[in-house]
C-alpha cells in the first residue's frame, strides 16, 4: 500500500491488478471473506472498490448475493469490437484534424513504450502500451462526449489487450505506427480508415481467445443459487 492511498483505492487497485493479469479469470466468483483476509482490508472498503471496478466493466455485483469477475466470453468481445470500431475510428478521425508536433507527443511516448516491452519481452508492458496508446488517440480526438462513452470501455479494452498477448505485438506495434503516422501528417480519412483496419483485423483472433479464457456457461444466479445451497448446509 503506497503511502496516502486509501483502503479503498488500495483494494481496488489491487484486485484490478490481480483481474488484468488473469489472476483473478473472467467468469471468477469473488469470495468477499477472502479477498478481505488477503488485502487485510475490512469488507467496507473492499465493497468500495468492488463497486468501482463494476463501475469500470471488470466486476459483476449481483444485489444481496455476491460478485463476480466480469464475463468477458467471445459474445462480449464482439460487442466491444462493434463499438471500437465505430468510435476509436471516429477518434483517429477527429485525432487526425486537430493533430499538432506537441499534441501527438503522447501517442509516440507510446509507440516507444511499445518497442521497449518489445524488445524486453514484456507481454503486460506491451498490452499496456497498446491500451495506452488508444487511450491517447481518443484523448488526442478532444471532444469530451467521445471521451465520456469510451471512458468506461478503457478498462475493458486493457484488459481485452492484456488477454489476447499472444498476438504478434509486431504486427500490432506496425499497424500503431501506421495510425500514427495518418495522425500526424493530418490525413483524416485515412487514419480512420487504417483505426479500423487495425481493429477489425484483431476480431477473429481475440474472439477465438476469448473461448479458452472465459469460464464456460457462466451464469450469476446459478453461483449465487450455489452460494446459498452452501450457507443454508452450514446453519
């Protein structure tokens, strides 16, 4: 726990960490009891941070009865691709029109965090770079209602990033530079079209991936109908 965070943060921060590196899997029930003994945190806190990760996409609070992991199975990737497509080629897009030699700094600082996870064979650095770089087109886009509906995707695509790091990152990292570059020199219609592109060509792939990573037939209300077969057992 760094010093002036609070429980709250601290039990967020790290269970989002634990959910990101797949420690804690999509589909996983979060046992409150547990977390709380591990994090040596009260369940006020914890309760807190679960609800701000629900708040994020990662958590799934089922009222009165416990949560979850979010499912994050191939159905959920395809609806995230659908909306990525659309909106992250709407950000190169708009990124495209205001770009400026100081306003694109953060999205190369990004391109050179990407080389260097590369070059380390870094799979968390490399998938954080690529979110951070999206992340940076949207912010580059300055329009404040793209950033408020794709601000609570961002964690879901870090961590969709951070699940599929098995994909070539070179491929990955090219097809970031090539954005970059249709951003810089100020082409809109381009880096729009080469955004989408560069997400379609991920769809397939991370869809597969999905259905090896997420717990099969995951469904809320059976492991909460089990969670009370479990409590009723013990009084």
């Amino acid at each position: 726990m760094s010093k002036g965070e609070s429980l709250r943060d601290y039990a967020r921060n790290a269970i989002r960490e634990r959910i990101m590196t797949v420690d804690l899997k999509p589909g996983q029930r979060l046992v409150e009891r547990e977390l709380a003994a591990e994090l040596a945190v009260s369940r006020i806190p914890l309760r807190e941070a679960l609800r701000m990760l629900a708040a994020e996409g990662l958590v799934l609070l089922i009222p009165g009865k416990g949560a979850l992991v979010a499912p994050f199975g191939p159905e959920d990737v395809t609806h995230l691709f659908d909306v990525r497509e659309v909106l992250e080629s709407l950000a190169a897009q708009l990124a495209a029109s205001r770009a400026t030699a100081e306003s694109i700094k953060p999205l190369n600082d990004c391109l050179d965090q990407s080389r260097a996870a590369i070059a380390a064979g870094d799979t968390q650095g490399i998938a954080a770079a690529n979110a951070g770089f999206h992340a940076e087109v949207v912010a580059l886009a300055g329009n404040p209602l793209l950033s408020s509906i794709m601000g609570p995707l961002a964690s879901r695509v870090e961590w969709l990033f951070r699940l599929t790091a098995s994909r070539d990152p070179h491929v990955q990292c090219a097809e970031h530079e090539a954005i970059f570059n249709l951003i810089a020199s100020g082409n809109a219609s381009a880096a729009a079209a080469s955004a989408f592109a560069h997400i379609s060509s991920g769809r397939s792939e991370s869809v597969a991936l999905a259905a090896e990573w997420s717990h099969e037939s995951v469904d809320p209300e059976k492991v909460a109908r089990s969670r009370r077969r479990r409590r009723t057992a013990t009084e």
